[in-house]
C-alpha cells in the first residue's frame, strides 16, 4: 500500500487524537476501538451495545494471548487508557502506557486516577520506537489497534523482542487489509482510508505473522476477527453524525480546529465499505519472546518438521506451513503409526535418548491434545545425545 501521507507522520497523528479527543469519547466512551459481536448478534437487538462490546475486545485479546495477570504491561497507543485501566484494575497488571498525543496522555492519566489505579497505570507522552525504556522491562506488550499508525512494523516487532523479558507475551489487535493484490477501486479505498485516518499504510495480517517471526518471536499465532468487530462500523451504531444532519456543526468544528477534524466523520463509511467488501480485515496476533535455552529448541523445528513430511508424504509447502505452534494431532492430525516412525526417524538422526513415542504415552489426554511441533522441538533438544551411540 502506498503511504497515506508522507512526512511528518508522528505530527499528524498527535495532531489528529488531540483534536478528536472528545469526539471519540463522547460518542464512543471509554474504549477508543472496535466492539466484539458472536455470529448473528445485532448491536442493541439481541447483542451488546457498544461498550459492552468494547468491553469484550479486551477481554477477548487477553484472553487469545493469554495475558497473565499481574503482568508488567508496555501499552503502545494507549489512548484514552481504557484498556489499560482494565489490565491494572481487574487485572492487577502495572501499565506504562505511550501515544504521541499530549492530550491523550493527559486524559489517560485523569481516568487512571478517578478509577484509583494511578499507582498501577501510567500514561506517557512518546514515540514507541524511542521510549527510552531499558531491555526486558516487561512481561507483556499490549498493542491495541495501534500498528496501523507506526510507519515501520518491522521496528516495532524488534522493540517489542528488546523490552520483553524472556518468555514475555505479545499481544497485538489491528486494522489489516486482505492479503494479497488489490483491484484499482480497492485500492482507492484503502488510499481514502489511510489519509482519513492518518495512517501510513496497512500490512496484512499474514505480513504482522511473518514479521513477527523475522524478529525472533516464537509461538506466533494469528485470528481473524473481522466478522466479530464489522458491527463497529453500522451507521446507527458507529454514531458517526451524518454531514446532512449537522452541516452546521461541521463548519463550526473545522473553523475551530482545521479541516482535518472532518476525517473523523469520513472514517464511518468508508470503514463499513472495507468490511463489507472484504478489503478492510482485523485481527490478533499473540507471540513469545523465547527463554535464552529456547535457540536451541527452535533451530530443531524445521528438522523435526522435515522427517515427519517425509512419513507422511508431504510436499515443501505443506512444511512451509508448519509453524511453532502447529498442534501435531489437532492440525497434523498424526495417525498412531505415523507417531511411531517419526520417533524411531527422530532417535536415528539425535540419539537413543530421544523417545518421542514414549514420552507421547506418558502425556495426559489434555497435554496431548495441546502437544505442538515447538514441544515436540523442545523435547528434541533437551533429549538428543543423552543416550545415542555416537553422542549426537
């Protein structure tokens, strides 16, 4: 995608939260950012309305990243601070939340002292490629529909390696765009979205995986939950005025604070037309910096993966397709013989120490069904040349 503005980017969109401010919170409250619906549920009809489903979102990200409580949390584009105020409230996590907007910043740090969690949850005027925070500071980093603002992902997914400690948790909700190539029409809209937005570009979310990946993650996992967030855009829910209802007030607002302010109103439908095409994607990704004895478990996945595709009988893509955390019988769906030759595979090439068939038996049925390709890695490793002839 091509840049929705050039230079100056960290300006505008400080520049756009700091004149926006108190129309998002008036008219979207205290989450700045999309709801979460179930399949079939309509806002106010028979799902919830829209704080509920904001409410939701968050619940949902910590819950597929699996964010442990009491976590030490970097936010990045903390807004407002409604998710954080969760994370340090219900949660008893420590929040150091940044946003380019002064404003924001300000507001954040207000709510966190009406809700009594001023002394868990911070909020910072930054750029969140240059904090200034030391390495491993962090056991999670928390990135709510932020990415779409930073101009260079791949920065971003190696600070997020350099502040979490070992074994931290990435957690990462986003705005995407389809995968692949777009028609011209796509990509007029896209262009109108991003300059409306004040957005640089948008990544799919096959790109947010594979760059988080490039910088070193392990267990990266994505989900698409662009069916579960489209709600957010209905016109008689988004509560986005239309310019025929309030001329008045759009003259008003953009004498008093530029014309910019009038892309918060173009966003609403423009937004429902990228979800209702298709174009406009969401979704999450959660990843793991690994522990400092995790290298060598990860050096071993392509291999390991490597000879059960050659049991199976499979080609290049399908171990293309063979990720951390590919659960060997819920995605692999290894049959009990199979098991067996990649065992007696895996203890010719690392060494009679390496049983993979008998330690599979002594799992239990919930251990078994969670067991992935990493673990079966990690077991490898810890296994080889423990017992083999030739010590390998």
């Amino acid at each position: 995608m091509e840049p929705g503005i050039g230079a100056g980017l960290n300006t505008a969109v400080e520049r756009y939260y700091d004149i926006t401010l108190d129309l998002y919170e008036d008219l979207w409250g205290e989450h700045v950012h999309h709801g979460f619906w179930d399949p079939g549920e309509v806002p106010g009809v028979n799902g919830p309305d829209r704080h509920a489903a904001t409410d939701r979102l968050v619940r949902e990200l910590v819950e597929f990243a699996r964010l442990p409580a009491k976590s030490r949390v970097w936010d990045v584009g903390c807004g407002i601070g409604g998710p954080a105020l969760h994370l340090a409230g219900a949660m008893g996590c420590a929040v150091e939340g940044v946003t380019l907007s002064a404003k924001q910043a300000a507001r954040a740090n207000e709510k966190a002292r009406a809700a009594g969690v001023a002394d868990r949850a911070r909020f910072h005027q930054l750029d969140a490629l240059a904090t200034g925070f030391p390495d491993a500071s962090f056991d999670a980093v928390w990135a709510l529909e932020s990415l779409m603002h930073l101009p260079d992902r791949p920065a971003f997914f190696a600070e997020a390696m350099r502040l979490l400690r070992p074994g931290g948790t990435l957690a990462v909700a986003t705005w995407s765009v389809r995968d692949g190539e777009l028609d011209e029409a796509e990509q007029d809209l896209v262009r109108q979205i991003l300059q409306h937005q004040v957005m640089p570009d948008f990544s799919s979310l096959e790109e947010h995986e594979r760059q988080a990946r490039a910088a070193g993650f392990t267990d990266v996992a994505t989900v698409d939950w662009s069916r579960a967030v489209a709600n957010s855009w209905d016109p008689s829910f988004a509560q986005i005025r239309r310019f025929e209802q309030g001329r008045t007030q759009m003259r008003a607002l953009a004498r008093e604070r530029g014309v910019d302010v009038l892309g918060f109103f173009h966003a609403g439908p423009l937004m429902k037309r990228g979800f209702d095409t298709g174009v406009i994607t969401y979704g999450a990704l959660r990843a793991t910096r690994p522990e400092p004895g995790d290298a060598a478990a990860a050096a071993l996945i392509r291999p390991v993966a490597d000879l059960l595709r050659g049991i199976v009988g499979e080609d290049d893509a399908w171990l293309d397709s063979v990720v951390p955390g590919t659960r060997v019988d819920g995605d692999l769906l290894v049959e009990s013989h199979e098991l067996a030759a990649w065992s007696a595979a895996l203890r010719e090439t690392y060494g009679d120490g390496v049983d993979l068939l008998g330690h599979v038996c002594a799992l239990g049925v919930d251990q078994l069904i969670a067991l992935t390709v990493a673990d079966v890695a990690a077991y490898v490793a810890a296994r080889r040349g423990s017992g083999g002839p030739d010590g390998r």
